[in-house]
C-alpha cells in the first residue's frame, strides 16, 4: 500500500510541476490542482498508515490498547483540501478574467508589464 | 485582561474587516473605520510589546490544549516587534489608502481585504505552530490576491498570474516540508520540532527538510534565484497596495526564514553555507537589476529584492552580532520600503507618470515635498547618521569576525549600487529640468484634489519618515532591541522553554 502511493505521489508531483511549466494558463491551473492533491496524498502517507484501527477508546478502557490511525494528518488534509480548493476557485475566475482581458491564453504573450510606462 | 493578550491584535483585525464589510455601500465610513481602527491597532501593539520587553515571552495554548498537543501562540520580542511595526505601516497605508485608491477599487472591498491581510501578517508573527503558520500564509496569499487585482487592468492580471503562480508553488512546498517535517517527528508545534529534530539520527533528510523550507519561503521573501515573479508584479497594483506588499509581505518571508533556521534547523554549516551564497546573489542581482530599470516603481522593486539580501546574509552568518544586524535591517527596511512606494505613489499623483525619462523638475515646483521624499530614499543608502547605515556596520564586523570576505564585498557593493541608484533617480526625478508631460485625461492629479485628500497623502509619508529619523538618531535604542531579540533567537532554549511552561 505505501509503495503504491508513494509511485503516486511521485507522480502527481511530476505532472503536476510538468503541466505548470506549459504555456497555456488552463494547463497552469490543472498543474496546480495536482500539485495540491500530490501534497495532501504526502501527509496522509507520512502520517503513517494504519488500517482498520479508529483512534476510539472503548468504553470499558482508559487508554489504547492497540496501534491506532493517527487523526492529526486526516484534520491536516481538509484543511489544505479547504484552501486549496479557494484558491483554485480563485485561479479559475482570475484565468477567465486574464484571458477576457488579454486576449491570449498563452503565457508568453502576456509581457505588457515588462515594458516602460 | 493581560492574559489573552497575545491575541487582541488579531482580534481587532478580524473585527474590523467585519465591521467594514457591513458598512460595505458608505465608502466615507469605511475610510474612518479603518484609520481609527488603525491606530487603536498601534497603540494594541505597542502594549503588547511593552508588555513582552518587560516580562518576557508569553504563550497562549488555544483552547487550554497543553503544548505540544495543541495550537501555541507565541509572543516573543522578535514577534512582538514585527506586530508593532505592521501596526505602523498599516497606519501609514490605511491614510494613504484613503486618498490614492480610487472610489471605484474602494467600493469593491479594498478595506476589508486589507485588515484581513493584516490580521494574516499578526497570525503569521504571533503563531507558534508550523501548520498554523501554513494557514496564516493562505490567509495573507489570498488577500493579497485580491488586492493585486482589485480594479482588473490588463497589466494587473498579467502581474496577478504570475504572482498567483508562485506563491500557489511556494504554498505547495511548504505544504510538503510540512508534511515530510511531521513525518519526522510526530509533531507540529515549532518548539517540540526543535527539540525532536535534533535527536533524529537521519540528518540527511532533515537537510532535505530545510532546503523546503528554505525554497518555499524563500519564493515568499525574493531571494536569488527565486525573486523573479516580485518585479513582474510589484510594480502593477496601485501604490498604497505596493506599499503594503513591499514593506511587509516578502518581510514575513525572511520572518518565516529567520524563525525556522534560528529554532529548527540550527547548528548546520550546510544550510547556512547555503544561505550566505543566495544572500551574497541576492544583493548583487537585485542591484544590477535596478540600475537598468527606467519605470520608478520596478527600481524600487528591485531594491527590495537587494535589501532582502542584507537580512539573509545576517541569518547566514549566525552570529548574535550578524543576528542583531539582520533584526535592525527588518525594522529599518520595513518602515522604508512602505514610505519609498507611497513616495513613488504621490510622484506618480502628480506628475501622472512613473517613467523616469519622462519625469523630472518636481524639486523645482515641489521643494517641500521633495525634501520629505529625500528622507525615505536617503535612508534607503544608509548615509550616516541616517537609518539605513547602523545594521550594515553590524553585519560588517559581523563579516569581518567571521572572516566572510565575500559577504562584506556584496554588502558593500549593494550599498554602492544603491547609492549609484538614489543618486540617479534623485537627478533624473528631483534635478533634471521639467519637460513637457503629455497630461491625461480623466486623471485625479494631485493639484486637483482637495486640502483633506492632499493631508491624506503627505501625512504618512511625514509620519513614517519621522519613524526612520528615529531608528537614525534613536538607534542606541533600536539596537538595544536587536540585540535582546538576537540574543533570544540565538538561545532557542529559552523559546522551547516558555512553551512548555506549566502555569
């Protein structure tokens, strides 16, 4: 399980940092949302995975008994999930803005700012 | 009433982005909301910081959970001091913000955003748990997306994507070091991090961890080679909105540097050798990088990027005296870099141009004015006994103590280049004889406005100017802070301690 989602994560971040180097600002934002999904799938594998053992005290004990799942990266992960999907939401409306307003969707087009004024 | 103290000036911003959300059709009111909220903000801090000099660090454990289980927040000198001079500069852009932001980017909610990009600078100071930071960074990205965008000019978005890009990038990073960090230890409060990460045998991967760190806020504070985005987009929002970026944001960035390297990552020749040299590129690239920029606001752009330099390489250094140097360049350059773009901001007012070749004669029609301006940009140099020239003699002995012959070539070759750069603007703005600006039309030039909105533009750029005066002629006292700053950061014990105090 761990070797799978680590080839994973390995993957999302290298498609993710591949398609924010494109050109095109659509494929920018898809890289972004990769991105983001490849850092959550980290925590939660850092977080160290343990299957089938909720962090629940039964009623009759005080303490665990048992190796349990570690709550902290799952609150870790909607957290970020939360923001990022903002910021994404965000990203969208700021792109289809840029693109009304520029009239390209080509990155290297937008060099306006880089003359003197 | 002191208790909860840590937290009253986050909670005054957060009531004050409220307040002025419901008062979203009245822009009059708004513009008193925020300037009197404002400087209740001012004096909130400067009791918080009195507070803090006089009994030392204070934590608050959110919601009574005992560290390190719970969210810490921590106010220690180097905390406070940034709270206290964010206050500052919030005051001094919140007036000016009142005049120069024109009522069409007023109506569409530039004063609450801007109160609740405050409120994220105040968490990201006062908190004192890793992810938390994390989120006090979204808080500060997010808003100050808005604000680079708000009123959506064509060089606006362009700008606005790429800086949207690369803070997205650097948040992504953090996320990640963040990520690999609780790895590691377990934990995500700063304290126990510092007191479990140097226990750990695999120091190979904690250098990894540091290099993270250092990438994902070193995106935030523009240092070599990372800076690219800050000139391709300092330069397009409204003034008081650069003035705010450029005194404060790329600030909490070198905060973020100096306080996970000073409490984290300690006692490592490799990450510091690391530090030295993109600081020693920072402050030559940033330098050559102004000298050929003809738009005032990219010059100034640029000059950021240099001076950010002079603080890395302090934090490279290592030493409590390089430490101090790095602190009084905070204070100095935070206060001058915020009058330096609302100076460029009452230029641009007037003549209705940031193009140097098109500038010129404003010391012949305006010579009250100029002279203020000659403070900030003055100061910038660091001509004794101005502020700018008491943490360069640090970061020098600094230097020469430690034998860094290359650090004290950069710190001196930036000064000269700033020097070079003043000189020229001041020739090129103040002295060259006034040519025929085209005039625009529908343009509020500064003539035009009246009494109350001129006073609204002169009257922060007075006020910080007297600030920079004071840390020049005041600066036994400012390095007296410096020092009880350094001498805390370079003794983490002391900040892991005041965590885990028992009441």
């Amino acid at each position: 399980m761990e070797i799978v989602l680590a080839i994973m994560i390995g993957v999302l971040y290298a498609a993710g940092i591949y398609m924010i180097l494109r050109r095109s600002m659509v494929k920018l934002i898809l890289g972004i949302i990769l991105l983001g999904n490849g850092a959550n799938l980290l925590i939660f594998l850092l977080g160290r995975i343990t299957k089938g053992s909720p962090p629940l005290i039964p009623t009759d004990l005080y303490t665990f008994s048992e190796a349990y799942a570690d709550p902290l990266p799952q609150a870790l992960i909607l957290t970020a999930i939360v923001i990022s999907f903002g910021l994404q939401s965000f990203a969208i409306v700021l792109v289809k803005r840029a693109y009304k307003v520029v009239g390209t969707d080509d990155l290297d087009e937008m060099n306006a700012i880089d003359q003197d004024s | 009433m002191t208790e909860q103290l840590i937290f009253y000036p986050l909670l005054l911003q957060l009531l004050l982005s409220i307040v002025l959300m419901f008062s979203w059709n009245s822009i009059r009111l708004q513009r008193v909301i925020s300037i009197t909220g404002s400087i209740l903000n001012i004096g909130i801090s400067a009791w918080l910081f009195t507070y803090i000099w006089n009994y030392g660090t204070q934590t608050i454990q959110a919601g009574n959970w005992e560290a390190p289980f719970g969210i810490t927040f921590v106010a220690d000198t180097l905390s406070a001091l940034l709270v206290l001079l964010t206050s500052i500069s919030g005051l001094a852009v919140s007036i000016f913000s009142a005049s120069s932001i024109i009522p069409a980017r007023l109506k569409f909610g530039y004063f609450p955003i801007f109160h609740f990009l405050i409120l994220g600078l105040n968490g990201a100071f006062l908190t004192g748990d890793i992810f938390n930071l994390y989120v006090w960074f979204e808080i500060i990205i997010i808003s100050s997306f808005v604000l680079i965008t708000l009123g959506g000019e064509k060089a606006q978005l362009e700008g606005a994507v790429k800086y949207f890009t690369m803070n997205i990038l650097a948040s992504m990073i953090f996320l990640t070091a963040v990520a690999v960090i609780y790895g590691l230890t377990g934990t995500l409060n700063m304290a126990d991090i510092s007191v479990k990460i140097a226990a750990l045998e695999n120091r190979g991967l904690v250098e990894i961890t540091g290099i993270l760190f250092l990438v994902a806020f070193g995106i935030k504070a523009a240092i070599f080679p990372l800076y690219f985005w800050l000139p391709a987009s300092y330069h397009t929002p409204p003034s008081a909105v650069s003035a705010i970026f450029g005194g404060l944001l790329t600030k909490v960035g070198v905060y973020a540097l100096i306080r996970t390297f000073t409490l984290i990552f300690t006692d490592n020749d490799f990450l510091q050798d690391i530090l030295l040299v993109m600081a020693i590129l920072t402050l030559i690239s940033g330098g050559v990088g102004a000298l050929i920029q003809n738009n005032l606001r990219k010059v100034f752009s640029y000059l950021i990027i240099c001076h950010i330099g002079y603080m890395i390489i302090g934090l490279g250094l290592f030493t409590e005296v390089a430490i101090a140097g790095t602190i009084f360049y905070l204070i100095h350059d935070i206060i001058v870099k915020t009058n330096l773009f609302m100076a460029g901001g009452l230029i641009y007012r007037i003549t209705g141009t940031n193009n140097m070749k098109l500038l010129g004669g404003l010391y012949a029609n305006y010579p009250k004015l100029s002279l203020l301006m000659a403070i900030p940009l003055f100061s910038l140099v660091g001509i004794p006994p101005l502020s700018g020239f008491w943490p360069k003699l640090s970061l020098v002995t600094a230097s020469i103590n430690q034998g860094s012959w290359w650090s004290i070539g950069a710190i001196l070759f930036a000064s000269l280049i700033t020097l070079i750069i003043i000189a020229k603007v001041w020739a090129k703005v103040f002295w060259k004889d006034k040519e025929e600006i085209p005039k625009r039309l529908n343009f509020r030039y500064f003539d035009k406005l009246t009494g109350i909105r001129k006073a609204q533009m002169v009257i922060p750029i007075v006020f910080l100017a007297l600030v920079s005066l004071y840390i020049g002629f005041g600066a036994e006292h400012i390095q007296q802070v410096s020092n009880r700053v350094a001498g805390e950061l370079m003794n983490n014990q002391l900040y892991i301690e005041a965590v885990f105090k028992t009441e």
